[in-house]
C-alpha cells in the first residue's frame, strides 16, 4: 500500500510493537486468552479474542469478568494469566516476525535510532524478545509498566519518541493492531500496518500509511538509505 497521504517525506525513527511484529506470539496469546477465561467460567467470541490485541492485561479482565474488579484483583488475576503464557511462550516453538531482525540491522547500519512501545508488561517483553534472540537490539522500550494509559492512548509511542530524543512526528510505527495504529496516530506519526493479527480489511478500514505481509514486504520508502529513512543527530540502539 502506498502512503495515504502526499506530506510524509521523511522519518527520523522507528517505533515497534512487541507481539505481531517482532515476534509471532499472537496465536499463543489467543490461546492463553481463551483457557485462562474458560477455566474461570467466561467464553470469550474470537471478535473479542481479537480485541485483546494492543490491549493491557487489566483492561481485558475487566471487560470480560467486571469493571467492578478492583487493582489487587487485577493483579492477581493478571499474575496467574501472565504465568500461563510464560509456560506457554516457554515451551511452544515460536518465531520472528519474517524479516525482522534484517530490518533491524538495516536501520543500525544505517544510523537510525529505534525503540519498543508495547502494552506487554516489562517481564514479558524481555522474555518474548530474549525468546527469539532479539533482546539486545531493543535497549530502549517502553512497556505498560511505564505508562498509565494504554492504548489506543498516544502515551506508549509519546514516551518512545521521547526516549530516542525524537519528535513523534518524525516516527514511523509498525503495528499489527487496531488500538495500536489508533495510538501511533495519536501520537502523530506515520504508521505501517502489519498483517499478522488482523484481517486486512479490518487494518484497512484504520487508514495506515502502509499496510504490508511482514518485514520483506516494505515499500522503498520505509527503507534505510531511501528518501524515506534517514538517521538523525538523536541517539540511537
């Protein structure tokens, strides 16, 4: 897909979300999702399953099990989930998103700065990263620990930016999720849908600047060394 609109010149970052679009974790998320809600008596329908997507642990809880949860309920509750997909995350053969770690090097080689904003809490994104051996390219992250909003609240890719020393307008955002290009736009940068998660028709109806398979699907200008990325004085991983 090409940019959907004509002033996006040039990016002088790269944001990333975790599940979807570094590592392909999102099936074993569903999984988690569904066994952890049937095990305490709610069936969750795959719309809602697909809702968990850029979503924190505590909101989806208490969609499903009652706004009335209160935070030490929360907290229990996101524990014990947060322990069966560490099993699970542990145990079941899981990838990189196609391309990715050769985009990561691109960017390196090319002196552009990039940084995590995920809804994952801290722990998971080290283990999910250390899972496919990504966790020393992603020194700067913001996690849901480091925010009070989730998305599609702006705060995750606000605080990215922040972090690399760069304006959020001159990021681009890979998402694989509805609230997260809800949040990368927010924030006031470009964003780069990821088919991994979602329908394309539902991704396309969020408008992204690019809608792409995976990392070996990327227009030109998303590319290091094109008119598209260039690296600023900021610094960088």
């Amino acid at each position: 897909m090409s940019p959907s609109t004509s002033n996006i010149n040039s990016f002088d970052a790269v944001l990333f979300d975790l599940d979807g679009v570094i590592i392909d974790t999102t099936e074993l998320h569903y999984r988690v999702w569904e066994d952890f809600a049937r095990e305490r008596g709610y069936v969750p329908t795959r719309e809602e399953l697909l809702a968990t997507n850029g979503r924190r642990a505590g909101e989806t809880l208490r969609a499903w099990f009652g706004a009335e949860l209160d935070d030490e309920q929360v907290a229990e509750l996101t524990e014990d989930r947060e322990l069966a997909f560490h099993q699970l995350l542990d145990h079941e053969p899981v990838s990189a998103v196609p391309g990715v770690g050769a985009y990561l090097m691109s960017l390196r080689k090319a002196g552009v700065p990039w940084a995590l904003g995920t809804s994952a809490l801290a722990q998971n994104a080290e283990r999910a990263l250390a899972r496919v051996g990504l966790e020393h390219l992603f020194p700067v992250r913001v996690t849901s620990t480091d925010v009070a909003q989730g998305k599609p609240d702006p705060e995750v890719y606000l605080k990215a930016a922040a972090a690399l020393g760069v304006s959020p307008h001159a990021c681009v955002v890979f998402e694989d999720a509805v609230v997260g290009l809800r949040a990368a736009r927010a924030a006031g940068a470009a964003c780069v849908a990821v088919a991994t998660s979602f329908p394309r028709e539902v991704l396309v109806r969020e408008r992204p600047d690019w809608l792409v398979r995976d990392f070996r699907d990327l227009p030109q200008a998303l590319r290091p060394g094109s008119h598209g990325l260039t690296a600023p004085t900021a610094r960088h991983p």
